[in-house]
C-alpha cells in the first residue's frame, strides 16, 4: 500500500509498522543527502521511532516503531536476537554447495570506512546460514537465501565475497567487476518473523524482491 508520502506500508497497527526501502534511500538523514526513509515515514507517522536500519543500497523491510514501548521491545527483540531475518541476493559465480554456513570475525576498515574487513582477532563474531535457490549458468550468477544469525555491519557482503563470491552491483566490495553486472545491490530484505513486543502474537512481515 503506497501512499502520498511516497512510502510502501507492508505491515501497520497501533504499535508498529513495516515499510519498504528502495535501493539507493537512506534509512535515517545523512550529511549531503537530505531525502531519507524516517523523515518520509515521520510525514505521515508523526510518531514513528527508529527501531534499526538497511544499508542505503539494500532494499526490503524497515521497522518503525509508533511509540516509545513498541520501539523498546523490537529493539530488545534484535539485540537478543528473536528476530528472524531472511535476505535474498545474487552472486557472482556459481556456488557449488546447495547450503552452508558462513563464520568469520568483523571490524571496520578504519582507513576505507564505511567498509568492513576480517580481523580474527579484534573483530566481532559474525554468522551467516545461507541456501541455493537457482543458479543461472548463462549469467555466471547465483541467487541464494541468506540467514544472518549476528547483525554486524555489512555481513551478508563481506561474507559473500568471503566465501568468493560477491553479491552482484556491490561498489564496496567487488571482485573481478562484479560491481559492474548489475546497476544496483542485488540484495534485499525479504522476511522478517517475530513475536510483537507488544501483544507477543506471531508476525510475519514478507517484502517482494524486485530483481
């Protein structure tokens, strides 16, 4: 449901809502860009709080919360890490294993920040379950399911490109012009499931990937 303030509304109640972020918006104001997905949200949810974020170039589902307990209990709910969270994306390459799990230690690159790099000794623990769900020989791509178990900044493509293959369209992390084969981040936030902070009845919240 798109409405004037030009945002999709994949889940609302009194406690709540789900949105959906277009690839390239910020999630919160930055510093040289003024358009972002809170103050188009605040526009017509004055209320609305922030609960996390999606990097500017992912797509998928964002939570607000509309007041100050339903904000308090879904971030408790990422911090303990009840929220279950499934993304899909395209790589570079065809992975051979139909499923598998990814595990490293991650810490900003201070000299190159925003980016992420592997640091097995200071670095925080990051864990990813990820399946196959196609494999496109012609296009030399894979399209898999991914399941972050920790929430580090950018894990899903510094945990891609790990493994060897690059989440297609990705500027900060390419191998071999995988950053050229699509004119977006093929990564998207598609399902979030978790019990509401509130009424703590069970919530599915799907978002359709566009690529």
């Amino acid at each position: 449901m798109q409405n004037k303030t030009n945002i999709t509304v994949l889940y609302q109640d009194e406690d709540f809502i789900a949105v959906e972020k277009p690839s390239g918006l910020l999630c919160v104001p930055g510093l040289v860009e003024p358009d972002n997905l809170f103050d188009r949200v605040k526009s017509a949810f004055p209320n609305a709080r922030v609960v996390h974020r999606l990097d500017m170039y992912t797509s998928g589902i964002v939570l607000f919360g509309l007041h100050y307990e339903a904000q308090k209990g879904l971030n408790q709910l990422f911090e303990k890490r009840l929220i279950e969270k499934q993304y899909i994306a395209i790589v570079d390459g065809l992975i051979e294993e139909e499923l598998g799990e990814i595990h490293s230690a991650i810490i900003c690159d201070w000299p190159n920040r925003p980016r992420q790099k592997l640091d097995w000794i200071n670095g925080k623990h990051a864990s990813t379950h990820y399946r196959i769900l196609s494999r496109d020989k012609a296009d030399n791509s894979t399209r898999v399911l991914l399941k972050p178990v920790t929430g580090r900044t950018h894990q899903l493509r510094v945990h891609m490109l790990q493994i060897g293959h690059p989440i297609l369209g990705d500027q900060l992390y390419p191998k071999n012009g995988s950053n050229l084969k699509r004119k977006r981040l093929t990564l998207h936030a598609e399902e979030l499931a978790f019990n509401h902070p509130i009424t703590n009845g069970p919530i599915k919240i799907c978002s359709q990937v566009q690529f």
